[in-house]
C-alpha cells in the first residue's frame, strides 16, 4: 500500500511455512530417521488467522510445534511474533517430505 506500507499476509504465511514446516522437517528427518539427504517438501495445506500488521523493517520470530509427523507428512502448530513479542499470526500448517 503506497502511504501504509504492510507485509501481505501470504509472504507472512511463507515466512512461518518455510522456517515452521521445511526447517523443522529437515531437522525430524536427520534426527528421528537418521536421513541426511536434501529433502523435497511440498505445501499440503495450510490455515492461518492473522491479528496485527508487519511493516517494513520489523523483526519476527517464528515458533513452531509438531503436531505430528508420520508417513512422511508434518503438521505443525506454527506462530509469528514482532520484536514486541506480539502474536502477530497463527495456524496449522501440513506438508510432505520425501527423499525421491
């Protein structure tokens, strides 16, 4: 937006998939399975409720917590906060990890 700069919700939805679901799988796949190849992981669905804006130049923390992670599909709990630590948003996010 020209004179209200915002970050779009959908670049917040990547930001807590990307750090959220690939990191931690990669993590669960090296740990829990002893794998240690470059995993390929595709977006299965995602639900995410939005509460305060993010605007250019704010640091954000992502947490995220398993849900669960069997049959090489990983559901997490995920959160972004701002500096203040705000929620800013929240949702469950799912995708699919596989090593072919």
């Amino acid at each position: 937006f020209k004179d209200n700069p915002v970050t779009p919700g959908v670049i917040l939805t990547e930001v807590m998939a990307q750090i959220g679901v690939v990191c931690l799988g990669i993590y669960l796949l090296k740990e829990e399975l002893g794998i240690v190849e470059k995993p390929k992981i595709a977006l299965t669905s995602h639900q995410v409720d939005f509460f305060l804006p993010i605007l250019p130049g704010d640091t954000v923390t992502v947490v995220s917590e398993k849900i669960y992670f069997r049959f090489n599909k990983l559901k997490c709990k995920v959160q972004l906060f701002n500096k203040k630590d705000e929620l800013v948003c929240r949702g469950e996010i799912s995708g699919m990890l596989t090593l072919k």
